[in-house]
C-alpha cells in the first residue's frame, strides 16, 4: 500500500528534492510504506532514497542527505497515514459497551491498533495484527508493546473476548518474548472468569517470560448501562483483599528473579479492599499509571515533596475542588496538607457521585459535567473549582457528557481551573501561587 502525500513543508528536505502535494509515496531506502510507522522508522537515516509517483504517474527517486532527527517534511491525511484499526473483540467486560445511548459516536469506537500502542501507549488484544506488523515489531525491534492480555488460558480467552483466534494469538506473546520485545501486560479481572485459579495460572505463565516487563491487573469496571449484555458480579472487600495477596505474591517472587516486582494490582483494589495503598517507592519506575497503578502514591508523594522545600505562608484564596468519590479521601488529604503550609486558604473538596454511569463508577477520569453541575450548583462558596485534567476527553475542553468547560463555568458561576495530574500543579493550583520548576 502507498500512501498520497497532502502537503510538503516549505524549505524541508522532501521539499528541496521536488516531492509536491498529490504526489504518492511508494518506499523509503527499498522500504515499502504502509502506515505511519513506516515513515517515521524509515525516514530516521541520513541517507535516504526516496520513491514515488508524481502527479502524472511517472515513479520518480530522488536522493536525499539530512540530519538523522531532521523530518522529512511530507504531511498526510491522517496522522496514521491510513484508517484506525477497530477492534474485532466482543470483551464480556467491555466498557465502551456499557456507555449510556445517545453519546457522540465518536466515543464509541473501539480501538485495537498496534500503531497507537507504540506511540501513545494504547494497549492492544493482538488480535488485530497483521503478519507485516508483527515482523515489523521484531525487525526493528519497536518496544515496548502495550497488551491486554486478561487470560492466558486460551479457551478462556476466546469465551471472554468473543472472538475465535482471541486463544491463538497468545503465541506471539512468546515470539516477542523470543525475540527480546519489551512487553507491559494488562489483566482486567472479572470475578467468576478470569480471577482465582485462572489469575494465578496467568500471572504464572507472564511472570516466566523475561520480556514481560510489567503487569497491570485491574478490577473490572461495571456501569449501569449493561442492558443485554452479560452478568458480571463487581469486586467486594474480600475478593478485592484476596486478589491484592495473590498479586503480592507474585510480586515478591519477580522481586527475587529479576530484582523487580513486576506484577501491581492497581490502586482501585485497596480502595474496594479498604486497604493503606503501598509509598511511591513500592512502584519502581511507574510503568503503569494508564492502567490506575500507583497514581495515588506518586501524587501523594509529589505534594508533600513539593511542600517540604516551600517556606510556611499566608494567603488569601478561598477554592474549591470537584474529584472522584474513590479519590475523595486522598485530595481531601493533601488538600488539608496545603492549607496548612499556606496559612489562610480555605478549600472545600466535592466528591461526585457518578450518577451518569449509575452510580458503582467512582474513579475521577470518569466524571462527568453534568453530575458536577447537578451536584455542585448553588452549593459552591468560592469563586474558583479546580478538577483534574483526567475528567476531559482528547479534546480537553469537554467531558465525557460533552459538557464543555465553558458550559461547566456559566452554571455554576465559578472559574474552572483544570489542574495536570502531578504534584507541582496541585499545591500551585490550591495556593494559588505559581511554584517554580
């Protein structure tokens, strides 16, 4: 496949040889192009041959000398140079399956696209890869890959994702243990499927590959919303309890084997547990934060780093803040830890049941505008609400109800500040006095 080029930067190096908008690219250095990966891996020499069909059909090459990290200059239609891969998976777990009707479509959609693994860090089921992709993975040697694993136990995997070849692809899990392939692997348990027996069969089998560098196992996530879909029983204290022992014991094991814990039962299991989360340092080097691992204790542990090295204030700022109710006792924590450095603050924490998903979803990335402004309107005694910037879409201007941030602002007569996800941003946020780098 050869992909048409929409635009040549002026004065770059595709420029300077002729390459012109509508022309098709056909290889890099004898490199077929298929897809974004393939030009940004292929274009990384300085020395280039370049193939391509002008406008009038003729295949032209053209050579070209540049610095290594210099770009090519060509622009596409889309940034993956050809059409996202959906997922071919019907996941008893699902939850994009579990979301209310009536949505914007794009949210939707699943994705299953090994491209956005490599580069955003998505993770993939495998069964959505071509044989080039996975010959492109080892040839160059692209690491880490990002997969949701959930079971290794083929039958069982094929039950729970709904998709014949789901048990067969598991295969290559050992072609890039083989082939030296730095793999993170998730688990989304499901009590009664893939949880007990069945978690320590997997964390068995991914534990033994030296090239499975992190694994992420993570409650399952059930919604309101799951009209004509299969019963799934949630997690309670003692299921919750038991799993994070299993995990532990699977942690110390890859603690004396590889002098790394590996294994993380997400932060979402000592809340249901009712358990201490574990300090920053039991999470090594944070491998796993898209997956809920650790993002307590590296924010905990990033505040009250950032206040040690602050001199005690006083300041005049009254504010407010709208969280998850599982995150709840956490910012009220490191809240209350600010305004004592900072004499004279007042801080109000919000935890927002998340009545849009029916009420069991807790987790603050979930929260939506509306149930902020159903539950926060008239209550609000500040001129200032900070939330977390993980409540917005990809957009960042809009929640997951597509309640805009404008929108959020106008109702409750307030300023909305939207704070990043680290400790440095929530002490300035809540001081209001921008802490320096």
């Amino acid at each position: 496949m050869s992909v048409i080029v929409k635009e040549v930067l002026k004065g770059s190096p595709a420029f300077k040889v002729g390459i012109k908008s509508g022309d098709t690219l056909v290889s890099i250095n004898g490199n077929d192009i298929m897809d974004v990966l393939d030009y940004r891996f292929y274009q990384n020499e300085n020395k280039l041959k370049i193939t391509f069909i002008n406008a009038k059909g003729k295949i032209k090459c053209r050579r070209i000398k540049k610095d290594e990290s210099e770009e090519l200059g060509m622009q596409f239609d889309t940034y993956l140079m050809d059409k996202q891969h959906s997922c071919l998976n019907k996941c008893v777990f699902c939850f994009i399956d579990q979301l209310p009707k009536g949505m914007r479509e794009s949210l939707y959609f699943k994705d299953d696209d090994s491209r956005l693994s490599f580069l955003f860090g998505n993770y993939i089921t495998l069964t959505n890869l071509t044989e080039h992709e996975i010959e492109r993975i080892i040839k160059l040697h692209i690491s880490p890959v990002n997969i949701s694993v959930h079971t290794t136990n083929p039958e069982l995997r094929v039950k729970m994702m709904k998709n014949k070849n789901a048990g067969k692809v598991l295969e290559l899990i050992d072609r890039f243990n083989d082939a030296g392939i730095a793999m993170n692997c998730q688990l989304v348990v499901c009590p009664g499927f893939n949880d007990k027996d069945e978690l320590e069969r997997s964390l068995t089998d991914l534990t033994a590959k030296q090239s499975v560098k992190c694994i992420a196992v993570v409650p399952v996530g059930i919604t309101g919303h799951r009209e004509g879909l299969e019963k799934l029983t949630p997690f309670n204290k003692q299921t919750a309890g038991e799993t994070i022992d299993l995990i532990d014991k699977f942690g110390l094991e890859c603690l004396e084997k590889y002098n790394e814990r590996r294994v993380f039962a997400a932060d979402e299991f000592y809340l249901i547990a009712e358990r201490e989360m574990p300090e920053a340092s039991f999470y090594e080097d944070f491998l796993q934060l898209e997956n809920g691992v650790g993002l307590s204790a590296l924010l905990k542990s990033e505040v009250y780093e950032t206040l040690e090295y602050i001199s005690e204030q006083t300041v005049s700022r009254n504010v407010s803040i709208a969280t998850g109710e599982a995150a709840y006792p956490l910012i009220k924590e490191l809240a209350g830890a600010v305004c004592q450095k900072f004499k004279g603050i007042e801080c109000e924490v919000f935890a927002i049941k998340n009545e849009f998903f029916g009420g069991e979803i807790n987790v603050s990335g979930l929260v939506t505008g509306g149930d902020i402004i159903k539950q926060l309107k008239n209550k609000l005694t500040s001129s200032h609400l900070l939330i977390p910037d993980s409540m917005l879409r990809y957009e960042n201007d809009r929640f997951l109800d597509d309640v805009t941030l404008e929108q959020l602002s106008s109702e409750l007569q307030c300023e909305v500040i939207v704070v990043e996800n680290n400790g440095q941003s929530f002490v300035s946020a809540v001081s209001g006095i921008e802490i320096g780098g």
